[in-house]
C-alpha cells in the first residue's frame, strides 16, 4: 500500500498483545464486542504498516483467533464475515503465502462449523475452495498440512453423517498427501487421525474386516514413521477405540486381532502401554460375559504383568483390582472354586500393598468371599 509504515518494534509488539487478547475471549456478549474491538484495531495497524510481515502474521492469527471465538458461540456468518475481511486485506499482498494459508485456515474453520450444523451445500463448496487453492500451490507444505487437515475433518463429519463412501474416497487422498515425501509432521498426525476415524466408523457399521485392515494399514504407515511426534499416541487410541466397538457388538475375535498387536506395542510410548492395558480390561470383561473364563485369564495374566512391573503405579494397582474381582466373580459363577481361589488370595495380596487405596478397598468390599477376611 502507498505510504505505509515501516512497523518499529513497539508497533509489532502491541499487535501481538491484541491478537493474545482476543485469545482468552468470546464466551459471552461483552467478551465477543471485545474481541472484535482487537481484531478491528490490529487490522487498523495492519493497514496502517502493511510493509511489515510480522504485523500481517499477527493479523492472520488474530482473525483465527476471532474466528475461534464465534465458532464457539456458532456464529457462522460471523466467521464467514472474518474470512472475507482478511480475502479483502490480502490483496493487496498477493505475494504473500501466509495470507493464503491463513485464508484457508479461515476456511477450515469455517467448513466444520458449515458440517456440524448441517449446511452440506456450504460445507462441501468451502472444502472444495481449500482444495482448489491447495492444488494451485503443490509446493507449499504447510498449505498441504491445512489441506490434510480439511480431509481429516471431513473423514469424520462424512462418518457421522453416514457418508462412508465420500469418506473412503477423501481417506485414499488424505494418504497420498501424506505419502509426499517432504510433509510437514502435522499432515501425517493429520493422516493418522483420518484412518482412526475412518475405521472406528466402519467397526461400528459392521465392516469388521475392513476395519481391521484400516488399522493394520494405520500401523505399518506409523512403523514407517516413527520419529514423528504423535502418531504411536494415534494408534493407541485407534486400537482402543475399536476393541471398544468390537466388544459392544460382540465381535471379540476382531477385538483380539487388534488387542494382540497392541500388546506387541505396549512399550512404544506410555500412551500405548496405558491405552493397551485398559483395552485388555475391556477385552477381559468382554470375555467374562462371554463365559470364555480361559480368554479372560490369558488377557488377564496380561495385566497382572503389568501391575507387578510398576508396583508404585496406584491406577494400575486399580485396573488390576477390578480386572481381578471381574475374573473372580466369573469363575465363582462357573463354580471354578480354585480359581477363585487364587484370584480372591491376588485382590488381598493387592489390598495389602495398597493399604490406604479406597478404591480398591471399595473393589474388594463387593467380593462376597472377602467380606470375612
């Protein structure tokens, strides 16, 4: 623009401080007027110093942040509103790559919120817009990780709008971004969240194997990539997730698929190790009601390993107490006297290293054998 400003520090510093503010508001009628009054007065400087790239970062992170506020309060037209001030700003720096990503970012928001409250039509026309624009930019990686994430969100609205082809079709290309050699780390978190919303979708309409393969494809590409930050957390949660739903439905054999690989990664992260432990609860549990006492027990051992590798860790001392009492109670039910037995001596042997634990002690307390001990 003619005759701006170069921006001095001072400047660039307080349009930092109103994008921060308008971070912590938005939650009520007051907090919104504020926000906006921060955003109109950081775009006022960004008109004002519109040399400075680091005044126009500022601007782009304060109208996320705006949008953020009225996502929270469902304000669509607001959020649309947003996004076209700053298409209107970002004319006038048609060289700057941040202003398209910030647009589309924009976009993202705004696509979501179009999905959650049902307007298909402007959910799949904005979509299609980060798409159009990712496509004319093929080089920029981060503008192919927002890309990743638009995917990634619609994977999951598609799912629960019951769209499982249109969500198959954007999984196929969410793992061809993340196949491209140079992608930034988030468009692989990005990736790895689609596969798990995609096959947690899938077990619960009943395409097991399918899911199954979604998740076993999930691993290898995670194996692949095991430097990046997060994606071992993702398959923990995907392979929870769907020994969940495999349990509920009552598929316990595909439950198992999943629980014996995740086992096999239990030392890959502490998420892993934890999430697989609460999945061999839900497993074991699932096995009681089953009436499958010799499953439950080999999952069971599984824990009891666990718990006696970390002898100070109280919430494994507590999975293990209720894993214990679930396993006892069924075979006091089969009227396998020796294994209660021996479960009823385990869940005392827990209550002595475990004191001053109550909830263990509530555990216990509902055990009919151990009401005299």
């Amino acid at each position: 623009m003619p005759g701006a400003q170069n921006a001095g520090k001072a400047t660039i510093s307080k349009a930092g401080e109103l994008a921060d503010a308008i971070s912590s508001l938005g939650d009520s009628d007051g907090e919104i007027e504020r926000a906006r009054a921060c955003y109109d007065s950081l775009y006022a400087l960004a008109s004002t110093h519109a040399n400075s790239a680091d005044i126009r970062d500022r601007l782009i992170c304060g109208a996320l942040r705006l949008a953020a506020c009225h996502a929270r309060r469902s304000e669509l037209s607001a959020i649309h509103d947003v996004r076209t001030h700053l298409e209107r700003y970002a004319l006038g720096h048609p060289d700057d790559p941040g202003m398209r990503r910030g647009y589309c970012e924009l976009s993202v928001t705004l696509c979501l919120e179009y999905a959650r409250h049902g307007k298909t039509a402007e959910a799949d026309e904005t979509f299609e817009e980060i798409q159009a624009i990712a496509t004319r930019h093929p080089t920029d990686r981060l503008l192919r990780s927002t890309l990743a994430k638009a995917i990634a969100n619609r994977i999951a609205t598609h799912c629960d709008a019951g769209r499982t082809r249109e969500a198959q079709h954007l999984h196929r290309t969410l793992c061809a971004l993340a196949e491209v050699s140079n992608s930034q780390p988030d468009t692989m978190l990005h990736r790895a969240n689609g596969s798990f919303n995609l096959a947690t979708h899938l077990a619960q309409s009943g395409a097991s194997e399918k899911a199954i393969g979604l998740y076993f494809n999930l691993a290898v590409f995670v194996d692949a990539r095991s430097h990046t930050a997060g994606l071992n957390d993702v398959l923990a949660d995907a392979g929870f997730g769907l020994i969940t739903v495999f349990g509920d439905n009552e598929k316990l054999d595909a439950a198992e698929t999943i629980y014996m690989d995740m086992s096999q990664r239990a030392a890959a992260s502490e998420t892993m190790r934890e999430k697989t432990m609460l999945a061999a609860f839900n497993l074991m549990t699932d096995f009681c009601r089953d009436g499958n006492i010799g499953k439950a027990r080999h999952v069971y051992d599984d824990i009891l390993a666990a718990s006696s590798e970390e002898p100070a860790n109280a919430e494994m001392a507590q999975l293990h107490a209720k894993a214990c009492a679930n396993l006892l109670l069924t075979a006091d039910a089969l009227d396998e006297d020796a294994h209660a037995d021996l479960l009823c001596q385990e869940l005392a042997a827990l209550i002595s290293a475990w004191p001053d634990d109550p909830e263990i002690w509530d555990i216990a307390a509902r055990i009919s054998p151990l009401n005299t001990a």
